[in-house]
C-alpha cells in the first residue's frame, strides 16, 4: 500500500437525495484531505470507467460510494465496481439490497432476534385493485393508530408520514406511493429516537456512541435532518445503561446478519419499558453537517479524518 492513499468520492446521482450525497462527498473529502490522502471527488456517468481504469492499470487505490437512494445503496453501483475490480469502503451489494428494501430488512433483523414492529408491504397496485378504503380498514383494525407509513425503498424520510387519524390516511399513502410502488405500513412504537453507528476498520464492528434524536415538531422528517436548528440531538443518548447496551448490541446485530462491512447506521426506538426496537439499517449513512455518523464519531473522540483514513485502509486491504 502506497503512503498517500488515492481516494475517489463518489457523489451526486440522480436520487431525490442528489443534494445530500453532494454534501456528504464534500464533508468526507475534506477529512480525508486532512488526514493525508489524495481525494478527487466525482458524479457517476459514463466516463466512470475510464476514471476506474482498467483491472490492473492505475487508478484510484479505492472508492468510497457516498451516493444516497437507489443507485448508491441498493447494490447496483457496488455491483459496478466489483465488475471494474475496484475495491471500495461500504458494503457489498447483497448486502446492500438486503437493507434497501424495508419490508426485506424486517424480515432479516427478526430472525436475528431484533424486536422489529408489526408491518404490512403494499404494493401501488394491490393497493387500487382491492379498493384503497377497504384496506385502509384493515390497516386501522389490525394495528390501530398512530401509524407510519413509508416508501419500502429509500432514505432521508422522503415519503414517510405519521397518522394519527383516520382522515390523514389516504393522503398519506398518495404521498408515499410518490417515492415508490410499496408502502410499509408500520405500528406506531412510541420512544426515544436513536441512531447508533457502527465502524469496523479490520477487527470487528464497534458500536460508536448513540444519538438521541428530538426533533421539533416531534418527526424526525426530511427538513428536520438536514437543516440546523430544527432537530436537537444528545451524544451519547440520554439512556439507562442496560438500554444502552442493548442498543449497541442492536446495531452491532444488525450490521452482522445483514453481512456489512466497514460501517453502517441501524436507526431504533427505545420504548418506555426500555425495549428496542429495529427501524432500520443504512449502508450508506449521511456524512453532512447535520448527519448522525459523524456526531457519534465526535462523541467517542475520535476525529473524523483519521477514522475515515482507517476505513479506506481496511478497504485497500480487504479488511473489514
């Protein structure tokens, strides 16, 4: 392994998250400059490949995929560089896929023994075709109300809604189905909010920190993630201890049974009797000013940069 490390950023795309991905590749290079590596920061087109280089000639040491949404965390770009030979930070594509769809990822944190809320997947057409009021009927009947309804693939709270009455129902599925042909439709659990990280730099995953998340209107949505001032945050989380060794435990669970490598970001609730509960895992997680990753990375004083140095070594050298 050379000394200065030869980074390529991946950022941008063509999701609804483009501008977030632009955000976070710009906060990660800039650490990763200051850490000492060589960092070209770039969108995805089709001069990828010739940036990549051939199997074997020169080219970046590594790439870090820092794309949000579908391209960036659903596998397809990992799938990309795996054909091109090139080795890179995040998870492979299997396991990418296996978080991308939230109706999936349900499947797979319950059988690795994470509490996980009671859920339905409804796809746009199953949806119309079985006429839309009597399956809201049955939505209500089973799971009572609040509800969450989100889109089953996609990030940043895009298309996510919080029911709280019958009236808000139909709204809030045209809203989701806007993002994506599923909804999950989910029980409400009430709790605290929190976000924990985990980093694996070569000798097993290690669950950073947590983050308690208190946004202000009480819905951690789109604009409440990533504009200052609208959401409050504790690191580390103001948990009892027992709930903060389970919720380190969750995300490192998490980040093993769906087989992911480098760092991941499982997004949980602690309900009042302390239980946690599995939302979700992301693959990719925000790496912007307000991001929860790099609060956790601060909050276990760490410095960003030369842990993100550390991820691209593991990466160089196939650890992690």
């Amino acid at each position: 392994m050379r000394d200065v490390p030869s980074v390529l950023i991946l950022a941008g795309g063509l999701s609804h998250e483009r501008e977030i991905s632009l955000r976070s590749g710009s906060r990660v290079a800039c650490a990763l400059t200051d850490s000492g590596c060589r960092v070209r920061v770039r969108d995805i087109d089709a001069e990828l490949w010739d940036v990549l280089g051939e199997p074997g000639e020169p080219g970046p040491q590594v790439v870090w995929p820092l794309l949000h949404g579908s391209s960036g965390e659903d596998g397809a770009i990992r799938d990309v560089l795996e054909l091109g030979g090139s080795r890179y930070v995040g998870s492979g594509p299997e396991a990418c896929r296996l978080a991308w769809d939230k109706s999936i990822a349900k499947s797979v944190a319950r059988r690795a023994g994470l509490r996980v809320p009671d859920a339905v997947a409804l796809p746009h057409g199953v949806f119309r075709e079985l006429g839309a009021q009597t399956v809201l009927t049955a939505l209500v009947r089973r799971f009572g109300l609040p509800l969450v309804i989100k889109p089953a693939r996609g990030g940043s709270a895009l298309g996510v809604t919080v029911v709280h009455r019958v009236g808000e129902l139909s709204r809030a599925m045209v809203s989701c189905y806007s993002y994506g042909e599923v909804a999950v439709v989910e029980r409400w659990v009430e709790g605290v909010e929190v976000a924990v990280s985990v980093v694996d730099t070569g000798s097993g995953p290690v669950a950073l920190p947590p983050v308690e998340i208190v946004a202000d209107d009480g819905i951690y949505g789109y604009d409440a993630r990533y504009n200052a001032g609208m959401t409050e945050f504790f690191c580390p989380a103001r948990l009892t201890r027992d709930s903060g060794a389970e919720v380190a435990s969750a995300g490192i669970t998490a980040h093993r049974a769906f087989g992911l490598r480098h760092l991941s970001r499982s997004d949980l609730i602690v309900d009042r009797r302390g239980a946690v509960w599995f939302l979700e895992v992301n693959v990719a997680p925000g790496m912007t000013e307000t991001s929860l990753f790099p609060q956790s990375v601060d909050a276990s004083d760490q410095d960003t940069g030369p842990l993100y140095r550390r991820l691209v070594e593991a990466a160089i050298q196939g650890a992690g």
